[in-house]
C-alpha cells in the first residue's frame, strides 16, 4: 500500500508539472506552483506515514516530530521578516528623515 501511494504521489507531481509547463496557469508565479508541489509532497508522505505497518503511538511520533521540525524552520525563517517589519515600523514612526531638508 505504501508503494502505491509514493507512485501515485509522484505521479501526481510529474503530471502537475506537465501542466505547468505546458499551460498559462501559475505561469510567471514561481511561488504558487512551489507551494503547490510542496503541499502535494507533504500530503503524500502524510498518507505514507499513515499507511505505514507500525503502531499508532510511532505514527504520532514520527507526526508530532515532522510537525516540531515544520514549526522549527518556520520560526526560524520568518526572523528576517519579522525584524525588516519592525525595523519599518519604527522608521515610521520616529520618522528620522525629512522632506527638502539636505
């Protein structure tokens, strides 16, 4: 059963890329069909774990540690971005720059 859906999941991806590829949908949006591609994978090694032959305490293991390591690179990732919004916050409102004075 496991085989049957990594084929069925990868078959999925070749055939979502064929489409990208061969049609106008999500053309210049790089960041669309990324997230696409990657909820499909995650999706499919969803449905790999759950179809796994082990005990349900493992698959909520192996769930609970992919869900920590998912929370982890979000975290993260988003400091960049959160401290780029901050920073713009705080020009604004200390507003240190003024019009027409040199």
């Amino acid at each position: 059963m496991t085989i049957v859906i990594v084929i069925l999941t990868s078959l999925v991806i070749l055939l979502l890329q064929y489409l990208f590829k061969k049609s106008l949908i999500f053309k210049g949006d790089t960041f669309i069909r990324n997230l696409v591609f990657t909820l499909i994978t995650f999706l499919g090694m969803m449905l790999v774990i759950f179809s796994l032959p082990i005990s349900s305490d493992s698959k909520q293991i192996i769930v609970s540690a992919i869900g920590i390591i998912v929370g982890a690179t979000v975290a993260l990732s988003s400091t960049t971005f959160v401290s780029n919004g901050m920073s713009g916050i705080m020009v604004r409102l200390i507003k240190p720059f003024y019009v027409g004075i040199t």
